[in-house]
C-alpha cells in the first residue's frame, strides 16, 4: 500500500517589520548572517563559531569544524529563499525554511518567516500502514497555535 | 540546543509509531509490541528514550505500566521552536536598526 497525501501539517510562521528597505533588508540577512545570527544560544558549535552562506550552503564553522545547517533551494532576491534547514544534523533530517521579504512603506521591510516540513520528519518509510491517525494529530499540537504574531 | 533530547528522540521511526499509538490511548509495553514488529525489551528501551526525552509518562497499574503521552511534550519542542525563530529574528531586526543608524545622524 503506497501512502495517501501526506497530511498537510500547520506551518510555523513568524515575522519581524525592520526599518529598511527592501534590497538592504535582504542583504543585511543574508550577507550578514554572520554578524547578527545570536550564535551564543542558538549555533552548534557555540559562541566562539562563525556562520556565513558558502554558496548554496549554509556553513558554521569553528576552527577545522564544521556544521551545514541547510541547502539553498531557491534564490529570488530581493524577496526571498527558501533552504533545507538541518542545524545539528544531516540532510536526511531536513525540515524547510523559507523568508520572504516584502516592503512596508518607504523605509521598512516585513520579513516572513515559515518552517514547514514536520511532515517529513514524520513519514520516513512509504511502506507503512495505517498511518494517517496518530502522528498527524501530534504534529497538529506540535504546530498549533503558532501562526504569525509579529515579534 | 536545548530541546535536542526531544528532537533526538523523535528523529527514530519505532519512537514516531509509538507515539502515535500513544496518541490514541494509553498502552502497556506488552499492548504497543503487540501492535510492532520489534520485541517487548526494545518497545521498553524506546519508551526510556521518549520517557527521558519529556514526551512520554507512565503510571502504575498494578503490576503494569501504563504509558501515555505526556501532555506539554511537544509543547516544549514547539515553544522552543518559536523561541528559536524569536531570538533571531528580533537580533536582526536589533541589528538592522543599529546599521541603519549608523552614519546618519538623525534628528531626535
């Protein structure tokens, strides 16, 4: 028995207006990743790490480590990307980022971010039966309540 | 990462069905290897896993436990989520406003 679609799990979304424009707001994140991602609490390799897009990739480094924490999938600046997202893991762990990037009046940018792909983490084999029950009504309290209040 | 327990232990297939059971109902360790295809000792094991995780508690019933999920389990992997996306998002939106301050000199 093949599986039926993958029931569709809530996505978690936040969003943050900054006082910039467009092109400047995608650049500062991305291209300064490094200077304001708060590493100290929320990198894999700790404070004293680096982080930096290496082409597609996403890269931490420490001295010879070195941490991939997700792919570029799609770049469309200024207004966005989405990237495979697996800090601490490997690929085969992937859940999805995407930040899109719309302007707010002259001198602000709205910056959406959405993490989906719960779902993968929940369906590893296709071969399993009598699966739509449970896990979805657990990846439903583990995405609830989380859509878009700004920060 | 904090939280690494939680996502650690939802990383493996045996832990996902037997939280999945879980989400039915409570079980005994006999009842969820009876619906598995692995023995009662690694129903047990996994369930150590997911108890020490946070995701799953047990209570006594007689000479059995019974395990159900534990009712903040993934609450506390989903409030770390967003607290994870909070923190980066406000030290960008910090730093967006400390660059753009630079080399202007705005009118107070």
């Amino acid at each position: 028995m093949t599986h039926q679609a993958t029931p569709v799990v809530a996505a978690l979304q936040r969003e943050v207006r900054v006082p910039c424009d467009l092109d400047t707001a995608f650049r500062l994140f991305t291209s300064h990743i490094g200077a304001w991602w708060p590493l100290a609490t929320h990198g894999v390799l700790g404070e004293a790490a680096s982080v930096a897009f290496e082409g597609d990739r996403l890269v931490e480094r420490l001295g010879t480590e070195v941490a991939v924490w997700g792919e570029v999938l799609e770049h469309d600046p200024p207004y966005g990307f989405r990237m495979t997202w697996h800090p601490g893991h490997g690929p085969e762990r992937a859940t999805e980022v995407s930040v899109a990037f719309a302007p707010d009046g002259d001198d602000a940018t709205v910056v959406t971010l959405t993490h989906t792909g719960w779902e993968r983490l929940a369906t590893p084999e296709a071969t399993r039966e009598n699966y739509a029950g449970g896990w979805t009504y657990v990846l439903g309290q583990f995405a609830a309540g989380v859509v878009r209040p700004s920060v | 990462m904090s939280n690494q327990a939680a996502l650690d232990a939802l990383g493996d297939p045996s832990r996902r069905r037997i939280l999945e059971l879980l989400a039915d109902h409570p079980r005994s360790v006999g009842d969820l290897s009876s619906l598995m295809p692995i023995s009662r000792p690694a129903v047990s094991k996994h369930l150590k896993v997911l108890e020490g995780a946070g995701l799953v508690g047990h209570t006594s019933r007689g000479t059995r436990n019974l395990y159900a999920l534990a009712p903040d389990g993934l609450a506390g992997v989903q409030q770390w989520l967003v607290s994870t996306w909070d923190r980066a998002l406000t030290s960008f939106a910090e730093y967006v406003a400390g660059s753009t301050a630079i080399g202007r000199s705005e009118p107070s």
